[in-house]
C-alpha cells in the first residue's frame, strides 16, 4: 500500500533556494509513489491572492503540484497563516482541493484529525485575535479588492511586526494549549491529529478520557525538507536531502 505523505511549514520564497529545491524535489519524487499528498498549511511564506500566479516563482511552484495531480496523485491544500488567501485559482492551477480549516480523514485505517494547528494555540490571545479578523470572509474580500503592490505591501508590514512580537513572546505562549488539543480530539472523536504550526515537529501521546491518542506535529522547511510518510504498518519521518544524494532514508519518528 503507498503511503499518505504530509508536510507543513515550507515558507517557500525565492529568497529561499534550498527549501524550493527540497520542494521541486519532492514533487518529482516521494509525491509520485503517494497515496495522497497533504499539504497543512504555509506552502509559501506569503500568498496574496490567485493572482500571485502571474509570478514565475508561484506558477512553478503550482506547475509541480500539477504534474504530481496528473500523475494521479490526490494533492490536498490547508489554507495557513501565511497563506491563507489561496483559493480556487490556486486549486485549478495545481489540480488539488482546497481543505477546510479542520477535516477528518481516513488514513491507512485511523480516523485522522487534519489542521494547520494555530488555533490550537489560544494562549496568544493577540494572534487569535489577528487570525479572527484575516480569516473572516469579509476581510479576504477588502484585501483581495486591493491592488497587488498595496497587498505586497501589507505583507511585508504585517511579517515584519510578527516578527518583532514574537520576538518578546514566552515560547509557551506561542505553543499549542493542551485543553484546546483535548477539546479538538473530544469534539472530532479520534484517536490522531496531525497539524504543523508550531516549527516544533514531535509525536505526542494524550491520555484524554481515559483513551490514548497521538498528535503528530509537522516540522518547518528552515533548514531542510522534511514530511512524514503514513501507511498501516507505521509513521515516518522523511528528509528530501537524503533522498536526493541517495542516503538511507529517514527513520521513524
């Protein structure tokens, strides 16, 4: 059985030429042999609308998802904080489907919880604030009505003053909240949840109810490429870099 690969947290720019070879790798090999590809959330460090794809950059970017969709491959997009304006333009260009902010899934015989996973952290009461309003239909519709450059310019704005609170932030503040991974799992009645997010990739075990269930957190593209494979037999955690040079493949996690 082919497995169902998920990954997260690739922040693909052009300012950033090792991610965006780790992704093109990806998408010509592993994305191939799938199952399903699952994409949780901040393919590219910003997304400013389907227009975007006038970008040599982004219509690559789209133009490999393609070939991994024609290839036969179901390909499925969770919108992120980064990029949470992709739409249907984004959809038809990569032959994917768009998810919704939370979907359970069957993967390899588990009901699985899928989410970006920021609005599990809900002790940043400022961000959660921000990601009401920039989630809201109304306010896509304001910022999608703007010129591109006016758009370009927001998100440089809003990057550089994330970055700048986040920097005067208790790391514990920007982690997830443990009654909000409880109340998810409740909720959804499953036994697994996968998200990304954080940057602080990990396989958790939740005794809840007195029923043990996994949350596996997505590493980020920083410094390398990394995804997770998922078939009946086990988890695993893959690096793009080792399949590239032909090195042994990453070990479960």
């Amino acid at each position: 059985m082919r497995p169902a690969l998920f990954l997260s947290d690739l922040h693909l720019s052009a300012t950033r030429p090792d991610a965006v070879e780790a992704f093109h790798a990806f998408a010509r090999g592993p994305a191939r042999d799938a199952s399903a590809v699952y994409v949780l959330g901040d393919l590219f460090d910003w997304w400013l609308g389907d227009d975007q794809l006038r970008d040599p950059f982004a219509a690559a970017v789209a133009a490999s998802f393609r070939d991994v969709s024609a290839a036969g491959v179901p390909t499925y997009f969770a919108r992120g904080n980064r990029d949470f304006l992709l739409g249907d333009g984004f959809a038809r260009a990569t032959g994917a489907q768009l998810l919704p902010e939370q979907i359970v899934v069957d993967v390899a015989g588990t009901r699985t919880l899928l989410m970006h996973g920021d609005e599990l952290c809900t002790d940043d009461v400022d961000y959660q604030r921000y990601r009401a309003t920039t989630r809201s239909a109304q306010t896509a519709r304001r910022l999608l009505a703007l010129p591109y450059a006016a758009r370009r310019a927001i998100a440089w704005y809003l990057r550089r003053t994330s970055r700048n609170a986040n920097a005067l932030k208790a790391e514990t503040i920007m982690d997830v909240n443990e009654e909000a991974v409880a109340e998810a799992f409740r909720r959804y009645n499953v036994t697994r949840m996968i998200h990304g997010h954080t940057h602080r990739p990990a396989r958790h075990v939740h005794t809840i109810d007195g029923i043990a269930r996994e949350r596996i957190v997505l590493a980020d593209w920083h410094d390398r490429g990394r995804y997770i494979e998922v078939d009946a037999s086990a988890v695993r955690t893959r690096e793009i870099a080792e399949e590239r040079t032909g090195a042994p493949d990453g070990a479960s996690a």
